[in-house]
C-alpha cells in the first residue's frame, strides 16, 4: 500500500476536527482571531489522493518545499499544496479547468526543473 494514502488520512481528520469544532481550542482560536481553514483539502480529497498515490514513491530521495501560504487559486483550490488546476492537468486527463496562479506555475516549473536535475 501506498504510504501517502494514510498520512492523507491524517491531514483529512486533522482538517475534519478543526472544521467540524470537535479541536474546540484551536476551533475557537480560528474564530477569535478571524481566521479562516481554506477547505478544499476536504473537498478534493479524492484528487489530492489520486495526485499523491501518482507522484509518491518510496524509491526516490524526499525534497521538501515551504511555503508561507496556499495560493487562493492554486491549493486553495485544489487542495495540492503548491499546484494549480492547470498544472494537474498534466497529470490527470480529467481536469478540464485550467485555472492557475503565477506563484503555483513557478513553484511547477521549478520543481519540473529540479527533477530533471536529479534524474
């Protein structure tokens, strides 16, 4: 079995107490302070699995990139950290939007750069 399947399972639970109050104390840090969980992790859980059983691999050394944010356009939509919708069309046939964001087309070619460094 895939490895990133449950850590999903994780992140989706994490998401699902956070949203639903069930993490009362972080629950009502969000609402003292006007915060708000961008939801689309929830929402596209089945992408967000399928993008990561397609790119994850035990085999291959991990890189691990930061970022302060998700784009509103890119993982806040898709719910992939760092890629738009136009990006995962390039991986899944079925994405027919081609909603993107410059932050999440630079980090794309970035990443698309860098694997042909180590390949």
């Amino acid at each position: 079995m895939n490895k990133m399947v449950p850590i999903v399972e994780q992140k989706l639970a994490f998401y699902q107490n956070i949203t639903t109050g069930a993490d009362k104390w972080l629950s009502d840090y969000l609402k003292a302070n006007n915060l708000h969980i961008l939801t689309r992790f929830l929402k596209n859980k089945e992408l967000v699995t399928n993008f990561f059983k397609q790119v994850y691999s035990e085999l291959q050394p991990r890189i691990v990139l930061c970022g302060i944010n998700p784009g509103r356009y890119g993982a806040g939509k898709t719910g992939v950290p760092f890629l738009d919708y136009l990006s995962l069309s390039e991986f899944f046939q079925n994405i027919k939007s081609t909603d993107h964001e410059r932050s999440a087309q630079f980090v794309y070619k970035v990443i698309q750069t860098y694997g042909k460094r180590v390949e």
